[in-house]
C-alpha cells in the first residue's frame, strides 16, 4: 500500500523589537529571537492513530532539533504528504530548520495540498480549514477555546502546561480534518499521483487502489480515444493507456492548430 501521510506543523513566532503597531517595516537588527516549529502532528492513511511531538518538555522550548530529526524520518518514509497549505508553509518551514539544523535532505516526497486543490477545483467561500472543514468533513478545525488566538502561543513559550496540553489537541484535530478533507477532495483531483505504480495490481484506481473499477464510455483527445473508467468506491474516474483508434484512424484524422 502506498504510504500516504497527513501531517500539520505549528510554529513559534518571530520575537522582534518595534516602535508601533501598524504599517512597521521590521529590520533583520530588530529580530530578537527566530522562529521555531513548536509541535508536529502526523496520521498515516488507514491508520487510526496520530503521531504528535512537541518541545513542551525541553529547557529551551525553541530548541526544535530532536522534533526535526522525527519528521525528517516521517517525511523520508512517506510516499505521499497531504496537507493544507503544506506546499507553501509546512513543507518550506520545515525544510529551512532542516537545513539551519544542518541536516541533509530526506526522499523525494509527492505533496498533494488541499488548499491549492480547492482553488483549482471549486469556488468555496472560503478555502482555509476552517469553513471547508465545517461543511465537508464531520470534523471541524478545532478553536482555541481556552487561550483565543495569539494567546496560545505566547502561553506556550512561557511554559503553560495547560496551554501545551491546548495546542496538541488544536494540532491533531488539524491532521484529522485535513485528512477526512483530502478523502473528500479525493475523486475530484485531476492530478492525483498515481496509486496504480505503488501496487502489485496494476489495474485498480490511481486515487484511491480499489480494484472496483468499471467501464464508463471513453476518454477522447485530440487525436485518439481510449476507455475511460470509474471507480466504484470513491467515485474517481481514470482511462486506460491502449490507445482504442486504430493506426489509419490516427493517420486520417486532423487536429486544430
């Protein structure tokens, strides 16, 4: 089975030192301390448990070397990453502490975000978490309930157990609802990786590997036509590779230019 994982990650904020609060241009010599990625949730597909690490128990809580060298392994193993918004931020912040770590580069790793799905694909009100979570998954993004916003953090980076306690579930309710969201967005990605290459049996559906799959007429291109087919598990359609056109069709028929 292919290895798709669904990982969140949150991150410390920026210390730095400013004359107001609005419209300031933060210089590198008014940075007091760097981000950090705080915690990391993880949830392998088919799997009911979710991994999560966090810093709570370290001295220095914006020491995130020993939680880097766990996803390093996360993401070397993995086949697929699914996450919201991961292609721009989790994978990108993640990759700079590696590499500020000194660390070398885990496997080549296919990334399938949601957020850049719901914007090819739908006209949402909203794309984040949040509102997709709410209407499409039967788990909605957890809130801070507790400590609101911003307050959670600056709780955490002052050792608030309670507060901790707070983020681990935030961030594994995130990897819940993100997963139960690709599910969704699923048979609706035209340009899935192909689950097909990772099985032993070829001939199942490239988005999900059921075997169920069924003829459903045909896929016409330009210049050729091969069988189109649907899967009956998650509703996903595909199309065989033989061309059905014969040679003399192709060789007689014209395409636009």
């Amino acid at each position: 089975m292919t290895n798709i994982v669904t990982l969140d990650i949150e991150t410390a904020p920026l210390k730095v030192y400013a004359w107001g609060i609005w419209e300031q241009n933060i210089g590198l010599d008014m940075i007091d301390v760097e981000w950090s990625i705080l915690s990391c949730a993880a949830k392998n597909l088919g799997n009911k448990k979710v991994w999560y690490q966090d810093t709570s128990g370290q001295k220095n809580l914006q020491d995130d070397r020993k939680l880097l060298r766990s996803i390093w392994n996360i993401l070397d193993e993995a086949d697929i990453i699914v996450a919201q918004n991961g292609r721009r931020f989790d994978l990108k912040k993640i990759n700079a502490r590696m590499l500020m770590a000194g660390m070398k580069p885990y496997s080549p790793v296919r990334v399938i975000d949601t957020l850049e799905v719901a914007k090819q694909r739908f006209a949402f009100t909203s794309n984040k978490l949040e509102w997709q979570s709410k209407y499409l998954t039967n788990h909605p993004k957890e809130k801070h309930r507790i400590y609101p916003g911003f307050e959670l953090w600056s709780e955490c980076l002052k050792g608030n157990k309670r507060a901790w306690a707070e983020l681990k579930k935030y961030n594994i309710r995130d990897v819940v609802a993100t997963e139960e969201l690709y599910l969704t967005q699923r048979p609706w990605i035209t340009n899935h990786p192909n689950l097909g290459v990772y099985s032993e049996d070829a001939h199942t559906c490239p988005k999900c590997e059921s075997s169920n799959v069924q003829k459903r007429g045909e896929t016409v291109t330009q210049a050729s036509r091969y069988q189109r087919y649907q899967c009956m598990d998650c509703g996903g359609w595909s199309r065989g590779k033989i061309l059905l056109s014969t040679l003399k069709d192709r060789r007689s028929t014209l395409v636009s230019v």
